[in-house]
C-alpha cells in the first residue's frame, strides 16, 4: 500500500522532532559543548542552539545557519530578545519567561520562543524541561483522592536523574528520564517499615502510580502532575 506524501510529510516531522526533542532532553549524558540554551518548534520543524559564542539555527528543510558571534540579549519585562541580520534579512529570536507545552508531544518547557527571520514567524519552545521537575513537591492527591490524614507523602527530582521521597509511610528512592516521549520512572524502591493500614494502602496507590508515568504537566497554580498512559492525572503535587 503506498503511503500518501501528507501521511509521510508528517511521520518525517514526527521523526525529525522525536530527534530534537531527545537531544534536549538529555542532561544527564555528557556533551563536549553543552548549549547554552535550546529552543525548538515544529509546523514547520526547526531547532535553535545558543551557546556564549555563536547562535545556531537548523530548519527540518535543511535551512541551517549560524551567527557568531551570539547577538546579545536585550532584556525587558521578563523577555529575551536576541536580534542580527542573516543574508540580509532581519532575525529576531525572543524568549519569554512563560511556560509553553510541545504541540506535538505535550511536553512543558520553562520558557516560549518565538522566531522572525525576514517575513516568516516561528513559535515553540525554550530551555530544559527537566528544570520544572528538579526540587521538592507536597503530594496533594493520587489517583485522584485526596491524601489521607496525618501522612505527608511527598517526592523530590534531583539534577542526576534521582527520585526519592516519603511513600506515606517510608522512604523511598528511583531514578527517572526524559526523552522526546515523556517522562518515564523506574527502579523504584523502599524501606520495609509498617504502618496502619490506610497509610500502607496509599503508599502502595502511590509507588504503583509512579511506575505508570508516562509524562507531566505544570498546571495553572504551578501543580505537578504526573500523567498516565491514558492522559489521566496519577499523582497532583505542589511546591
């Protein structure tokens, strides 16, 4: 059966930012010359790596060009702006301090670029996804109930890929990635201590929930929620 050009047109993006995405979400495997900031879109697909010396731009098309040395940043009100001129035509790339979800994959990013190069207007994404994960969170609910009395389940992501926190009744620890198809923890385990009963049900509802995260949103009080398979929220969170 032959595919049509529509159909493949749009496997190639999926491809071509599965392939973007999954180079930003690495920050924990080694780079010999870390970006300083990565900013990426799609429709069309195209990718933006700043560093201190250079400011380089890759176009699912093939467009690709680099301006170095990196314009500077002009800062107002919370947003970036970096201008230059390439071949002639004016370019514009302005990041701001709002938070901004993939079209394609849902994925959160800290910050919303949006690129002008000549006449053509380009929006996606900007920084670390991992860096709205990374510190401490109150559970609130899992699986959709609210958490019992007098427990203080709570989890913690670090810089190296860890996370750790109290289950409801013990401690417990696991690793977790990022890669352009979400979110994914595993390895998890704990101490064997015992509590009542309603504590140790949670904490299983819990561990069990932290096993089925497929990605996370930020929601609009700055919630954590860890996200299911089916798009369903398994744990809320709060700073």
């Amino acid at each position: 059966m032959m595919r049509s050009s529509k159909s493949t047109g749009a496997a190639k993006r999926r491809q071509w930012l599965g392939i973007a995405v999954a180079a930003l979400l690495l920050p924990f495997a080694p780079r010999a010359h870390a970006a300083a900031l990565t900013a990426l879109g799609n429709e069309p697909g195209w990718r933006i790596d700043l560093s201190d010396t250079a400011l380089t731009f890759r176009g699912m098309d093939g467009e690709t060009f680099t301006i170095a040395p990196a314009p500077q940043a002009v800062t107002a009100n919370g947003v970036d702006t970096f201008a230059a001129t390439v071949a002639g035509k004016p370019f514009k790339l302005t990041l701001a301090d709002t938070l901004c979800a993939d079209t394609m994959t849902g994925m959160p990013f800290p910050r919303t670029a949006t690129v002008e190069i000549g006449g053509r207007k380009l929006s996606g994404c900007a920084g670390e996804p991992a860096a709205l994960l990374h510190g401490d969170w109150r559970i609130e609910e899992i699986g959709g109930a609210a958490v019992v009395a007098d427990s203080t389940p709570a989890l913690s992501f670090d810089a190296k890929g860890g996370i750790s926190g109290n289950a409801s009744c013990n401690r417990f620890f696991g690793q977790f990635v990022l890669t352009g198809e979400g979110l994914r923890i595993s390895n998890i385990g704990s101490s064997m201590m015992m509590c009542e009963d309603p504590k140790m049900k949670q904490e299983r509802a819990l561990l069990t929930a932290l096993e089925s995260v497929r990605g996370f949103k930020i929601g609009p009080a700055g919630q954590l929620l860890l996200i299911g398979d089916k798009g369903e929220t398994l744990v809320r969170a709060r700073r």
